[in-house]
C-alpha cells in the first residue's frame, strides 16, 4: 500500500451543526493526517466547477446550492491507501446505508445533505487537491 493524499470537505450540515472536530477525530483515529486545512465560503459558481462531473445529472443544482449555502471546511488528508480508506471512514453516499460507525451513518441528514465528500481515485485527488490548495500549503 502507497501513501496517498485525498481531498475531503465537511459539508454545510456539517459545520452549521458544529460538527468539524468530531468529523476530525474519525479521521485521525483511522490513521489519516490532516496535512492541509481551511474554511471557506464556496459561490454556487465555485461550486459548480468542483461538482462539474455532475452537471447532467438531475441534482446537480440542488448540490451547488447546499455546497454554497453555508462554510465548508476542506482539507488533504494523507496516509496509506488514504482514498480508500476515506471513503471507508465516510460511509455510502446514503446514510440509510452507511455501516455502523461511519460519519454518514452518524451525521449525515439525507442523501443529499451526507457532512463529507472524499476523492475518489488518485487522478481526481490531485486535481481537486489543487482546486483548493497550493503546494506550498500542503504540510505533510
Ligand atoms: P459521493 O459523495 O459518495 O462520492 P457522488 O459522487 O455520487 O457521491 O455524488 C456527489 C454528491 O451529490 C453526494 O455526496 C450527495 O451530496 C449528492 N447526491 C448524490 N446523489 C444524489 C441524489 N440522488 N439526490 C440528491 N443529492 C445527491
Ligand atoms: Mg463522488
């Protein structure tokens, strides 16, 4: 297994629940380093390039306007096989089916509104990795 580096959001259900530090420590009791780190207020615009692989699809307005409507915090997380075990961490994209002791199961309101997104492969990593941060802020 490779060390890996994945981009991770904790969405607006998130941070407005004042979730951020216990979506963390999931993070950090799974062996994942929180190398890069900010909160910011995402356009629907910005939005929209980020989710562009999800432009024809029927929610793709929805899901701009919920990742705009409130602070998001981003952040690279680094570790071994991290995009997998990420995604692991985070659970199904629907809470309803997200195993025991995911964040989705945990703290996710709905489909759409499911606290975390996480890369999906390498390829998508660097780049949505570099949509958020420059090399010089990533502090492995
Ligand atoms: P994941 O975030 O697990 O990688 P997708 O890439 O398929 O899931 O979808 C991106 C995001 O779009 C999801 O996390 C969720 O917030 C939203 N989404 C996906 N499918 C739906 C849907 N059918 N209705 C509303 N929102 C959805
Ligand atoms: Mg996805």
């Amino acid at each position: 297994m490779a060390i890996e580096r994945t981009l991770s959001i904790i969405k607006p259900d998130a941070t407005s629940r004042n979730l951020t530090g216990k979506i963390n420590a999931k993070f950090e009791d799974a062996g994942l380093r929180i190398i890069a780190q900010k909160r910011i207020h995402l356009t629907k615009a910005q939005a929209g390039v980020f989710y562009a692989v999800h432009k024809e699809r029927p929610f793709y307005d929805e899901l701009t306007s919920f990742m705009s409507s409130e602070p998001v915090v981003v952040q690279v997380l680094e570790g071994e096989d991290a995009i997998t075990r990420n995604r692991e961490v985070m659970g199904a994209t629907n809470p309803a089916e997200a195993a025991e002791g995911t964040i989705r199961r945990e703290f996710a309101l709905s489909l759409g509104e499911n606290s975390v997104h996480g890369s999906d492969a390498p390829e998508t990593a660097a780049v949505e990795i570099a949509y958020f941060f420059s090399g010089l802020e990533l502090v492995g």
